[in-house]
C-alpha cells in the first residue's frame, strides 16, 4: 500500500475511564463479562461522546458517495435515492413488522406488495410478478428455473443450454451454470447486436431441439438497446427455447418498452438499482422476476393475492399463496419488505409520465456526455446509447497511460471513476452511467474533467500513473489485498 495516511483507530483515541453514556444504578445483579469469548489483548475501547462522534464523521468523510458528486458508475451505479423513501421504510408500522405475523394483522403490507407487483407488471407488460428474490442475481436464477421447469413439464426436458451473448453482464452466464444447465455464448457484431449469423446457426442447427432459451441483456453491457430485437426473440422462440431479459437497468426502457409486449417470457428487475434502494457494500437486495401467463404457474412464492372480495366497498382480503407449480421459496419469508416498500414510494410518486421521464432524462444524460465525450476518447460503437455507454481509455500519444489510470486521476477532480475493465468485449473498457438526475452543469464538469485527463496524459503522464494524488489511500494492490488478506487492525496499533 502507498504512503496512505492512516486514521487513529477509536483504541488509538480512547483513555481509561473516558466513557460516552451515562447509565442509571443496575436493578440486576451485576455479572463479570464472558472472558472466554473475549481477547485479553483486545480491550474495549474507551472513548467519550465527542472522541466518539468524530472519529466516525472523520471515517465517513474518507468515503466517496452519491450525496457529494457524480458516481458514474456504469452497470450498477447508484441511481436516485429519494431520501423521503428511508423514512418511509423506516416508519414504525411496516418496519416492527414481524415476518411472522398473521395475513390478518398485516392487510396494509399485503395491499402494498400487491400493487407493486400489479405496477411491476404494468411497467414491463408482464402478467405476474413475484417479489421473493434478493438479488438481481438471484431474480435471474428464478428465471432460469421456471424455464427449465417448464420444459420438463412439457416433455422437454433435453433442452438443457442457454444462449448467452457475449454483451451480457456477468451474472448471466454464472446463473446458467448454476442453474445446472449450460451456456452458448453469441459473438456481437460489428454494431454491438447480437450476431445475428452465429444466433440462425445456433438455432438453425442440429441442436436446435436443445435450446432451452436465450439470456439477453437489454440495454446490453455496451449500454445499447440491441435493433434486431424482435428477430432475436422470434428466433429463439421458433426454435422452442423462451428468453429472458435481464431487466437490472429499467431506467433505460420503462414507460417507453414493456418487456413483455416484444415478447419476452420472463424478466427480473432490479429494485435496488432503478427502483431507489440504495446499493453496494453487500447490503440487501431485491430482484423481483415478471412472467407471462405460460410461465405465471412456476413463480417463486409466496406472492400475494385476493384471496377474498368483499361484497360491499371495503377493501379486498389479501393473502400469500403459492403458485401452483411453482419453483419455491427464493428466501425465508417474503422477500426484502423494506425495498418493496421504497420501490413502492418510488413508484407511487413519480406516477407513469414520471417514470417516463426517467427514462428519457437517464438516455438524453448519457447521449449527452457520450457525444461530447467522443470527441477526445475512441467510442468502440457510436451509435445512439440507452443508459449508459461504454469508450476506450485509450488517448492518442499517450500508450502508456491507461484505462485504470484515467479513472484514478478522476478521482483527484472529485469525481467517482466509471466501471472498469467492464464489458471484457472492449479493451480498456470505461463504462460510463451518468443517471437521470445529473443537471448539465455538472455532465459539463466531468467531461471537463475527463478532457483535461487526456491533456495531462499526452504532456505529463507521470501525473496519472501515480493518481490519486489527492485520496486518503493512493493506488492499493488489489490483488495482493484480496490474496494476503488481513483482517486484524493490530499491525498499525503500537505494541503493549
Ligand atoms: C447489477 C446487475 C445484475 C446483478 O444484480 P445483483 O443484485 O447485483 O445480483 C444483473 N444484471 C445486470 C445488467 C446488472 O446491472
């Protein structure tokens, strides 16, 4: 690691006796700690409210975050995160909420997961949605399963690969093997669409009776929307197989293409991404799936249903079922309540010319930068983008400098750096995910930034290749972190 400064550890700040809490007389029996679960080299901390307060807000400083700047992070960036959506998920009534309580103590949670699936439906022209998978990933494992499942039933039960083109993010390919089946991949053409040649051979060829389906990133992980779209689903489907959309980045398609109407069998979404859960750092997820009718019977459940119409006007009784030949339990109990709720408020508030118009601001944004962009850094498919786009960071005179290097130097113009090395399709991939959200001043900032990065790196390269210069840890050899990993802060502590 370079000359990274190192913060004092809260052991480092702490002084016998300083206490941050003030607790009232024990009514109980005081007992010793368990020493025997506890390191005699490793004392408690021993901080005040202040020592305590600022250590941590000092910590927090250290990170980057969506609150301070553009997070460009394409794939999975950070989308919006209306803050008003913690507080809903926050409010006591759907937070207390145990898992376990009866359908008839929780009729308000019931109706809101039914209209997010009825809304989820709606938005992606699916005829069910089922809410239990927690993780994009995990949504597209469901998938795959219902897939497979639906073919045995049918006396299919050869069909046991996938097409996967090469453009697809890389859970795609994983879920397939895991699902147990296997995976063919599809060259890209010269555009960035699937090769249409290699798709007819495929399917055209003597495995034909073995296509199970097609996985299909859309906007692929190019960030385009692939033109033969509906020649690749007809041919999939002539050939017997069903296709699945990875549906992770919906800001780049809802309320302008529904999934379901092009003629997609299933798709998951990722409520984490477009619907306004923040994500990263391993936290909770939720990838709802959308099916059409052929594939509604093998839902992961529970999903909610009306299981009861009231005669009169009061509301409907809401109830979890099972559907019929369904796949089963993604998780215990019911999915990531507290994303369904967010997405729910999301939703609710945007309304449908809203959620429109997300999709719009989120491709006018990319367009934007991509366009301006293509002027100083090669732009491997120019052609009009969804979401996100992907160009080389590869400048002209200046071969030494890469990819890895302009996106540290981002950093020390207080931006957080695009994706990199990601779509593996491109050399020196940056992929780059501005979002809806960004105004033009700031789009006009980053492309500032990244054209004088190309200036500095044709008159003095030496500044990028030892970016960051201004990050609280410099460049960290991720792969000896992740091969000598240390877990334990005693090397920066001093000796007892
Ligand atoms: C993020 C993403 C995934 C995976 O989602 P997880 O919730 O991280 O499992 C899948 N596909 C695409 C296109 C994505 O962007």
């Amino acid at each position: 690691m370079a000359s990274a400064e190192l913060q004092p550890l809260i052991y480092d700040i702490g002084a016998a006796g300083r206490s941050g809490v003030n607790l009232p007389e024990p009514d109980v029996p005081l007992s010793p700690l368990p020493t025997d679960l506890m390191r005699a080299d490793l004392p408690l901390p021993e901080v005040g409210e202040v020592q305590v307060v600022r250590h941590f807000v000092k910590l927090s400083k250290l990170n980057y975050s969506i609150d301070e700047g553009l997070y460009p992070l394409g794939s999975c960036t950070m989308k919006y995160n209306p803050k008003v959506n913690e507080d809903a998920a926050r409010l006591p009534g759907f937070a207390q909420l145990h898992p376990l309580t009866d359908e008839d103590g929780c009729q308000g949670a019931l109706f809101l997961m039914h209209e997010l699936q009825r809304w989820l439906g709606e938005i992606s022209g699916f005829e069910a949605v089922s809410l239990t998978p927690a993780a994009g990933a995990q949504g597209e494992f469901a998938g795959i399963l219902m897939i497979r499942r639906y073919h045995i039933d049918r006396g299919e039960g050869q069909r046991d690969f996938i097409l996967v083109p090469n453009s697809a993010h890389g859970t795609n390919p994983a879920t397939v093997t895991m699902a147990g089946m296997e995976v063919r991949e599809l060259p890209a053409d010269s555009q960035g669409n699937v090769d249409m040649h290699a798709l007819h051979a495929a399917c055209e060829g003597e495995l034909r009776d073995r296509i199970a389906g097609m996985m299909i990133t859309v906007p692929s992980t190019l960030g385009l929307f692939e033109s033969t779209i509906l020649e690749v689903i007809d041919t999939v489907q002539d050939a017997g197989g069903m296709m699945y959309m990875d549906g992770a980045n919906m800001n780049a398609l809802m309320g302008v293409v529904k999934p379901g109407e092009l003629g997609f069998d299933v798709m998951h979404y990722n409520l984490h991404k477009t619907f306004s859960t923040p994500h990263g750092g391993g936290g909770p997820g939720s990838g709802a799936v959308g099916v059409n009718a052929k594939l509604a019977p093998y839902l992961p459940g529970p999903i909610v249903a009306i299981v009861e119409e009231e005669a009169d006007d009061s509301p409907p009784l809401y109830g979890f079922v099972m559907p019929q030949k369904s796949i089963g339990r993604m998780k215990a109990f019911h999915g990531n309540f507290g994303m369904h709720l967010r997405a729910y408020a999301y939703i609710r508030v945007y309304g449908d010319s809203g959620i429109r118009d997300v999709t719009r601001y989120a491709v006018l944004n990319a367009n934007y930068l991509r366009a301006k962009l293509m002027r100083t850094y090669p732009v491997p498919y120019p052609r009009y983008c969804g979401h996100e786009f992907v160009l080389e960071g590869h400048i002209d005179g200046a071969d030494e400098v890469h990819a890895l290097d302009i996106s540290k130097r981002l950093m020390d113009y207080g931006f957080h750096p695009p994706t990199n090395y990601f779509p593996l399709i491109v050399p020196e991939a940056l992929l780059i995910e501005p979002t809806e959200t960004e105004v033009k001043e700031d789009l006009d900032a980053f492309v500032e930034a990244m054209e004088s990065i190309a200036d500095e790196a044709r008159t003095e390269p030496e500044t990028l290749l030892t970016a960051p210069h201004t990050a609280p840890v410099r460049r960290l050899d991720e792969v000896r972190a992740a091969r000598e990993l240390v877990l334990c802060c005693a090397p920066a502590m001093p000796a007892h």
